[in-house]
C-alpha cells in the first residue's frame, strides 16, 4: 500500500513538473497578452509575421503576442466592428488611408509620449514623408503626434525593355526623359501588322495623369482638404495626355487593360509592350515571371516640368488601440515591428523599400532582387523618396471613392463624345467628388 501511494506521489509530481513546463514554454504565464490583427495572409506573410513574433516572444517573455490573421478583403470591416463591439485588437496592421476614421473618433492610442521615452525608436530614423498620414493634433491631420508607425513605402519608377529598345534602335531612358522622349519612343515601339492591328504596344501602364498634374504645378485637393481641384488646367493638361496616348496616338494600353495590371496577356511581362510605370512591390513578381525570358531595365519616371513628382501611395503600417488594457507592452511590440529587426525582415521580404532610412540604405535592400544590377534597380526608387507627395488621402473623402467617380466619368465612351476631350467629363467629376465630401462633412457634424 505503501509502495502505490509512493507509485501515484511520484507519477503526480512528474505531471505538475510537465504542465509547468509546457504552461511557461507555451507563454501562459506571460504577465501581458495581447492581440496583433494583420492581414498577412498569404503563406509568405505568415511565415514574416510569426517569425516576428516568435523573435519578439524570445526576447520578452513577459509579454505573449496572439496573432489574429483577416483577409485583406474584409479586414477594414471587420477591424471597424471590433471596436464598435468594445474588444479591439491591441495592435493592428493599417493602412494609412484607414487610419482618419480611427483618428476622428479618438480611437487610436497617441505613441508620442512613449517615442519620447524609447531608447530604440526615433522619429529621424525614418522617412518624413513616411509618417505624414500618421500623425493628427487633434484638428488638422497631417501635423502634429504620431498615432501609427510605417512598415514600408513603394515609390514608382519606369520599367523598360531593352530588348524591344535595342531592335528599335532607340537609346534606354534616363533621368533626362521628359514627356517628349517619352511619347516619341513609345510611338516608335508601338508596331502594327499588315492589316493595322496592334502587336506590341509602346506603353503598358502610362503615368498616372495624379502624377503628371503635380509634375505641372498642379493640385488635387485645397490646403484643407475641402476641395477638389481636378478641374484645373494642370489637371486637364495632364489627363489630356494620358486620354491622347491611348486613344489618339495609340501608342498605349487602353484604361481597361491597364486596370488587368502590369503584364497582362498583352502587357509588359508578355513581352508585348517596351515600357511600363511600374511600383517597387511588384517587382519581385515580375522578375520571377519573366525570368530571363528577356532582358528589362528601370529608370526614374519622366519629367513633365522639369520635376520628377509622385503620390505617395499608403503606405501601411501599425497602430495601437487607445482602450488596449497593456499600452506599454503594445508599444513595446511596435518597437520590435519597426525597429531595426523588423525593418530588416520587411527588407528581406523583398517587396518594398523600408520606412527607415538605415535600413533602406543598407545591403538588406539594395542587394534583395538576386540580380547583378539590383543596387542600381533599388537606388531608382529610393531616390524617388526625395520627390514623393502625401497628399493624394482625403480625410472627408475614400481615395477608393475618387477612382471610382473618375473612373465612371472618364470613361473613353464619355470623352468621345465631347470630341476626345476631357474638360467637361473632368469638371463633372470634380462636381460628383465635391459633393460627396460636403455631404460627408455634414454628416460628422
């Protein structure tokens, strides 16, 4: 009897010792839990992600971080019923133009106050034009704290390919392009059959006309946002030359195409087209698609004025909920996401330029894209930092709206009726645009 008491003492400690051990290895005991809700579905987003935290966990094992994954198409959504339902994630992945509903409504947690006290985190590590959309001081957006953190930044540069430059005869482009080389060898590329049809297209996806305008002295919006000023002659001249490229001289492919993205079945990863606007995160797709298939090429965009201009697009990043129960272990994992391990993992992920400058400047970047040239390649974009432009987000109105009543009104079947001219279409869209943000404003009264 004696000898089974001892048996089940024994084989009971041994349970105690397991589950003790299992309980700190599985983070358990973690003194803080928190939530992190991303949309980094895809198998290689997941395996960044639960790298991340696993590095994080490792060397913070007071701090236990869940890992919520929401598909890209639902997330906002889903995001936003959250936080109607009282129960935020603690910290979330958020892209820019998400972020003024959150910042209205006090929703997000101010990081200022705890950048100040960071010994790992400083505001002059990163890109100015990187935190722009981040920041609010409780009237204007654009000025004053900082309510989230980039992850990183795309910039947009021009791909050409050699190949097609080469049995032209034409000169690759270069920093001195301007409208005119560019219309002049996008004709020369474009070549036509017996029977007049197309078969390889000078341009695939032209300059955005919200570049171009900036490039002229131009403005999509007034300094409060309350206006839009697409109805300006810069405005018009620049979407004049786009709607003349595909529609008039044909040398590029019409908005539809473009809208199938970079390399459709007549685009620029097919080899049927001899350039193309490109952005820095789809090249790790298009390299891998056209392999050596043929020889490519990137140059800075073309000057339209003299400038170089572009949007900014985004970017994404990370914020904090301002009712998480554990900010400071919150911000301790935003320290980890865009501190130098972090921006060093995005780096390698290959798809954008980091939001911080050491690390965009750093081998990690430059030498990412396995080709000879990737430095140069890299450098290209990371000069356009210099002529980004953030004010392409509305607060009183989706960006996805905007596109949606430019795209409705410049339709190609509409321009042609007021003789291939986009001045009246373009004033009707700046009235439709208007309209919608005054009756978003007054609905936030």
């Amino acid at each position: 009897m004696k000898k089974a008491s001892l048996i089940w003492g024994l084989a009971l400690s041994l349970i105690v010792i397991v589950f003790s051990s299992c309980s700190r290895e599985g983070g358990e005991t973690a003194k803080y839990n928190i939530e992190f809700m991303n949309w980094e579905t895809s198998p290689v987003g997941i395996k960044f992600t639960k790298s991340l935290i696993k590095k994080f966990e490792k060397e913070n094992p007071e701090i236990r971080v869940k890992d919520t994954l929401v598909a890209s198409r639902s997330y906002f959504s889903k995001l936003l019923t959250r936080f109607a339902g009282g129960s935020p994630p603690d910290i979330f992945e958020i892209q820019a133009e998400m972020i003024y509903p959150f910042l209205k409504k006090g929703l997000l947690l101010n990081l200022s106050p705890y950048i100040k006290k960071s010994s790992k985190l400083n505001e002059d590590d990163f890109f100015p034009v990187s935190l722009v959309n981040f920041r609010y001081d409780g009237a204007s957006f654009r000025k004053g704290a900082l309510y989230g953190f980039p992850k990183d930044i795309s910039t947009a540069a021009l791909i050409y390919n050699k190949d097609l430059f080469d049995k032209t005869g034409l000169s690759y482009p270069n920093s001195a392009w301007t409208e005119k080389e560019y219309l002049e060898a996008a004709k020369k590329l474009t070549k036509r059959n017996n029977s007049g049809r197309i078969i390889r297209i000078g341009i695939d996806r032209p300059i955005a006309a919200l570049d171009i305008l900036l490039d002229k002295g131009g403005a999509i919006w007034s300094s409060d946002y309350k206006k839009c000023l697409l109805d300006s002659p810069a405005a018009i001249e620049a979407y004049q030359f786009v709607y003349d490229l595909q529609e008039v001289d044909k040398v590029a492919l019409s908005p539809r195409k473009v809208r199938e993205g970079v390399g459709g079945s007549e685009g620029f990863k097919s080899g049927k087209a001899g350039m193309s606007m490109v952005y820095r995160y789809e090249l790790p797709d298009l390299t891998k698609y056209i392999g050596d298939r043929f020889a490519w090429g990137i140059a800075p965009l073309p000057s339209f004025n003299g400038a170089h201009k572009q949007l900014l697009h985004g970017p994404s990043g990370w914020a904090i909920s301002g009712k998480t129960k554990y900010p400071e272990a919150s911000f301790k994992f935003m320290e980890f996401l865009v501190g130098e391990q972090g921006q060093i993992a995005t780096a390698k992920l290959g798809w954008n330029i980091p939001a911080n400058k050491k690390i965009a400047s750093s081998d990690y970047f430059l030498k990412d894209l396995k080709r000879k040239d990737s430095e140069k390649i890299n450098r290209i974009f990371l000069q356009a930092m210099d002529d980004l432009n953030p004010t392409l987000l509305n607060p009183y109105i989706s960006i996805s709206q905007v596109y949606t009543i430019l795209q409705e009104t410049l339709d190609v079947d509409i321009i042609k009726k007021y003789k291939g001219k986009v001045r009246i279409p373009l004033k009707k869209a700046v009235k439709r645009i208007n309209a919608v943000i005054k009756e978003n404003m007054r609905s936030e009264e």
